[in-house]
C-alpha cells in the first residue's frame, strides 16, 4: 500500500514538472563533420548561385545570431525546430531563421528567455512568395511534406536545377529556397507546378543563424 | 526489481529517441513503443502510468507545455488502460496498440502526414521495436505477464 501511494506521489511530482515547469532536459546531439561541411557546401553553393542571379546591391547583413539547433522534436515532424537563443539574446518573434547566410529555414514563432521555436519552410501552412532562376518568374512556394512552388504561369519556361529564392517582403530578399526538381503541368491547367528539392536535411541542422536586422 | 528495469528501459530508450535516433532517415517512436510493450509487465496501473510520466519528462524538448508531450502521455496511458480488455493473446495486442497509438499520435499532430510515406515507415519501425522489447521483457519475465 505505501509503495502504491510513494509511486503516486512520484507521478504526481513528475506531471508538475512536464507540464508546469519549464523544467527540460537539455540534449544536444553529437557534432558531425561530415553533416557540417555538407551543410557549408550547400551554403557556398547558394553563395555562388545568387551571384549569378539578377539580384543587385542585396548583401546579408551581418546582424545575425548564430543558434545550435538544440533540439527537433524527437518525432517526424519537421514543421518546428527549437534553438538555444532566446529574448535575452535579442531574438524576437518574426525574425528569418536561416542555414549559414544564403539557405531559407523558417520564421521564429515563439520566444521563450533562452529559447526559441522556428515555423520551418517545411510546415504545411507555410506559404511565400518566391521567384525561379534567372528569369525572375513568379511563384507561390507551398510547405509540407512535398515543397512545391504553384501557381507559376504556364507560358514561363523553368527548368530543371533553376534556383527559387524569396521575393515576399518578410524576408531578406533572394534566400535561396532549392530548386526545382520536378516540373508538373497539365493540357486544361491555367497554372504548372514545380517540386522542389532542398538543399538540406532538417534532422542533420547542427546550427542555424537569426537575421536580427 | 521488475519495476526499476523497466523504469530504467524507458529511460534509456526515451533518452535516446530524444537524441535524434533515426533508422533510414526515419525517426522511430522508440518510446511509445516502448511505453506500450511495456505496460504489459508492470504490476497495476500506477506503475505503468510512471512510466509513461517518466517518458514524457525526458522526451520533453523545450520549456513550456508542448502538446506533442500531451497527446504522448495520453496515448501511453490509454494502452495501459484498456489493454487487458482486449480478447487477443498479449504479442498481438502490443502490435495493435502500436498501430493505433501511433496512428493516433499523427491523427492529432500531422494528420496530413497519414497517406505519406513517413507515415508508413515510422510505424513499421515502431512494430518491429516493440516486438523486440515485447519479445525481450516476455523472455526476461517469462509466465509473469500482469
């Protein structure tokens, strides 16, 4: 019968601090060299890639935090990631949230004293405006589990490997966002689509950087 | 001597889901699974429901109430309720609870994730981790399933 209550009284205690507290165990995953040259190759490449693109006198401020990506959430869900800087840090809600200085990761949502939460590019909810390739071509960019780009006339002609970059307002403009894949019309459609693939894998972020400026 | 074995199982296996363990590019949900195959073992409901706070408080991720943990720590406690109602041999009803657990979990986070392959892939790993620890507790504790 006491052991019963003690366990009891251990559950109870343990609720309160899940779900009370702001009490969590810190994790942090292991470093990976392989993951961070490959996340700084991607980077470079973008680099290169906006200076082939017709985006004049835009250069990444340099005001930016850099965030370890402390921890996903341990499920398959990729729309929201959480760092390790928060309003003390001088984050605040809105910012961009990028991979190195070129790569479109997300939004920040939430911000708690020393942490943050990010809307990532991957939430089915994110919508943006976009362009492709060097023909500046318009678009709508669509989150979820499939990234594509819609609503993109049908007359323009894109290709396979052509860059999408933001062009919506909230954002320093030309982040690159991937590029197109796969490119999907139809014979009755006003409009094509455009799959996207991105240059990142959001389980391997090891650290990401929030435009503060 | 069963219960602190158990408790240190979750532990060890919510601990290292939380580190970002995946198979494939696919992150399993070693404890819900784990959580499930469990609840077969344990003595009454009490013990069953620490592990599953237990699991909880180390899969946490970030300060504040994260409804991820909720919906966790609601299905985790659901399968040790309604578990011994269920008519079939034990083995069988860990892999239906798996199935419904996790179908559930994705039903009230990402529902539109269901028809995808993600899906798909994350609970056969989830099957194929509890029936190893199903199989492992039942060879531990043979003939002394509660």
């Amino acid at each position: 019968m006491r052991r019963r209550y003690f366990i009891i009284l251990i559950i109870i205690l343990l609720l309160g601090i899940t779900y009370l507290t702001s009490f969590f165990i810190k994790k942090e995953r292991f470093f990976d060299e392989n993951l961070r040259l490959k996340q700084e190759n991607e980077n470079l490449r973008a680099q290169i890639q906006k200076l082939q693109l017709p985006i004049t006198n835009y250069q990444l401020s340099n005001n930016y935090l850099t965030a370890k990506v402390f921890s996903t959430y341990p499920f398959n869900i990729k729309n929201q990631v959480t760092i390790n800087i928060g309003e003390k840090q001088g984050v605040k809600k809105m910012m961009t949230v990028t991979v190195g200085d070129n790569l479109l990761l997300g939004q920040v949502t939430e911000v708690f004293e020393n942490y943050s939460v990010i809307q990532t590019i991957f939430d089915p909810n994110w919508q943006l405006s976009v362009r492709i390739g060097k023909e500046e071509i318009n678009g709508l960019f669509q989150g979820g589990n499939e990234q594509k780009v819609v609503l993109i006339e049908k007359e323009k002609a894109i290709q396979i490997s052509d860059i999408v970059y933001s062009a919506s307002q909230e954002f320093p403009y030309g982040l690159k966002i991937g590029e197109i894949s796969e490119i999907k019309e139809t014979i009755a459609g006003v409009f094509k689509e455009a799959v996207l693939k991105i240059p990142f894998n959001i389980n391997e972020l090891r650290e990401v950087n929030v435009i503060t400026k | 001597m069963r219960l602190l074995s158990l408790v240190l199982l979750i532990c060890l296996l919510s601990f290292i889901q939380s580190l970002g363990f995946s198979i494939f590019g696919v992150k399993l949900n070693l404890a819900l699974a784990a959580v499930i195959a469990a609840s077969f073992f344990v003595a009454n409901l009490w013990e069953g429901l620490l592990l599953v706070v237990l699991a909880a408080l180390i899969l946490k991720f970030a300060p504040g109430f994260e409804s991820e943990i909720l919906i966790f720590s609601l299905i985790g406690a659901g399968a040790i309720l309604i578990k011994k109602y269920l008519p079939w041999h034990y083995f069988f009803s860990n892999l239906i609870l798996i199935i419904l657990g996790t179908f559930i979990f994705y039903l009230f986070l990402a529902a539109n994730l269901i028809l995808t392959t993600i899906f798909l892939k994350e609970l056969v790993l989830n099957l194929i981790a509890g029936t190893l620890i199903f199989a492992l507790l039942n060879f531990l504790w043979q003939n002394k399933i509660a």
